[in-house]
C-alpha cells in the first residue's frame, strides 16, 4: 500500500510505538487520525506529530465502532487501521479477573471488534489494510503475565484469520517485537525489578518499530517481526515443544 495520500488511523497513538508510528505515516504522506483513551497525551502527541486527534476507549466494541464510523463520516474512507493500543497486565499468580478482562478487550477484542466495523465497507470499496501490534508473546510467550500471553496469542491468530478468510481484498499485517523502550515496558520492568528483558536481543525504540511496519505495509508482509531472532525461536518452538518449555522454564526461573 502506498502511504500518499492514504487516510490511516492509529489507536494508542499517544506513546510510544502507537506516536513513533503516527509519525512515520505522516512523514511518508498519509492523513493520520492519531487515537488513544488519554486525553491530555493525545492532544500534546497531535501537536507534535501533526495528526487529528480522536479520543476512544478501544475495549469496547461501541468504542470502535464510534472510532470507525467517526473518522470515515469526518475524515474520509480509512485506508489502513492500525490497531496497537495495548496493556501489560497481570503478572505470575496474581493476575485478577480485572487483568484478564482488560487485557482480552484491549489486546485482544479491540482487534476483532475494529476489523468487524471495517472489513464490511473494505470489501465494498474493494481495498483495505489492517495492522496489529500483537508481540513476540503471541508467537512465544511472556512467561511472567498470562493475561499479556493468551492475550497476544490471540491477536496473531485474528491476523491470520483475518489474513486467509478477506487476504483477497484486505491487507494484513501484525507486528510482532520483543521488548521496546516505551512507559508499557518501563512499567512491566520495574514490577519485575528490572528483569522484563531476559534475552540478549535487545531492546529496539519505537521508531525502529515503525520503520518496520511502513516498510511492510509498502511490500504487503504480513508477519513483522522486528528483532530478529524471534522467527528462530518460533521454529525451535514448533520442532520440539517439549525442549522448548524445559529451555524457557530453565531460562527464566533456573529450574
Ligand atoms: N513496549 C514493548 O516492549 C512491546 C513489545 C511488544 C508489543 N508491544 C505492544 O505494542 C503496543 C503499544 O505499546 P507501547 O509499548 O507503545 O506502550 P505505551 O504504553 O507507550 O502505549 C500504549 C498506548 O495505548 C493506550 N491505551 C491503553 N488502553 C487503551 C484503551 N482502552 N483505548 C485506547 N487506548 C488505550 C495507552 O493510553 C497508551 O498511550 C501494545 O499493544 C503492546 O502490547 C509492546
């Protein structure tokens, strides 16, 4: 997809990879509708970056509904959506029913909820792109959030199905980084005393995150997968489960 002149929304777009995104688009020449729950980071990030911004709570299916039909009545037909927004919630055993529910609308229903509200007009006008940030979790895991985990597995897998069930007409794609330097990481590293970065691989800066997905979505990729090694340990994974629990678990808990 060519970013010219394309209408491209993006929730979460006060901070972190959800901003350093909105950035790029708008630098690669897209209008951009900057959107995120958090009023005051949103309309300071707008300023900055040079996008509209548009307030919505995306854990909740009427959320993106709003957030979909506002931007199409107002802005124009969306182009490409990219749905990022997302929480690191519920860390080891002591995960609460409220972690879990947030963490399914917002990781994981939000995805589904903004494709359903979308894919109905894309197929009529006969194209669309559709972004997530998912995470390297949801091919492999964060072995210290179970909500985090389940959560992002189910993001990739909305993807895939998206991908093969409206790839016809739809473009998809899901981002899937280990850690990057954003408050989402600060906060789930200091709750783990500075251990959330377990792997040597790095961890990458927002922007780096978004050069990825505007190259992708120039080449049409569908998996992103900005630190490199993700995609080996994917398939060591799938060749021999068992090995591949008995490394994670020696890895992150020396037993
Ligand atoms: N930072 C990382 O290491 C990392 C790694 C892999 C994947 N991710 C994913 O990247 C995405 C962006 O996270 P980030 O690291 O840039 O974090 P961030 O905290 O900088 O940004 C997340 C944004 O989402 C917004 N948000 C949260 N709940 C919302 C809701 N209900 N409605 C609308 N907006 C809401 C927050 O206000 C915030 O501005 C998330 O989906 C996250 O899970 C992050």
């Amino acid at each position: 997809m060519d970013f010219e002149g394309a209408v491209c929304v993006v929730t979460g777009a006060a901070s972190g990879i959800g901003l350093a995104s909105a950035k790029a688009f708008v630098d690669a020449g897209a209008t951009v509708v900057g959107s995120d729950i958090a009023r005051e980071r949103l309309e300071a990030a707008a300023g900055e970056a040079g996008f509209t911004p548009v307030i919505a709570d995306v854990g909740s299916e009427d959320g993106n509904r709003r957030l979909v039909d506002e931007v199409w009545d107002s802005v124009g037909p969306i182009d490409l959506f990219y749905a990022n927004a997302g929480v690191a919630l519920g860390l080891g055993d002591e995960a609460t029913a409220a972690d879990w529910d947030i963490s399914w609308r917002v990781n994981a229903m939000s995805r589904v909820w903004a494709a359903a509200a979308l894919v109905p007009r894309w197929r009529e006008r006969g194209s669309g792109y559709f972004v997530s940030t998912a995470s390297a979790a949801g091919l492999l895991m964060e072995p210290r959030s179970a909500p985090y985990t389940l959560s992002k597995h189910a993001d990739v897998a909305h993807a895939e199905w998206l991908a093969v069930n409206h790839g016809d007409v739809v473009g998809v794609s899901v981002v899937c980084p280990e850690w990057v330097q954003t408050p989402l990481f600060q906060g789930f590293d200091d709750a783990v005393d500075g251990t959330a970065d377990l792997s040597d691989d790095g961890v990458l800066q927002p922007e780096d995150i978004a050069a990825a997905v505007v190259t992708a979505v120039r080449e049409g990729t569908f998996l992103i997968t900005p630190h490199d090694q993700v995609r080996g340990y994917e398939t060591g994974k799938v060749k021999d489960r068992e090995w591949w629990i008995a490394a994670m678990r020696r890895s992150v808990y020396g037993r």
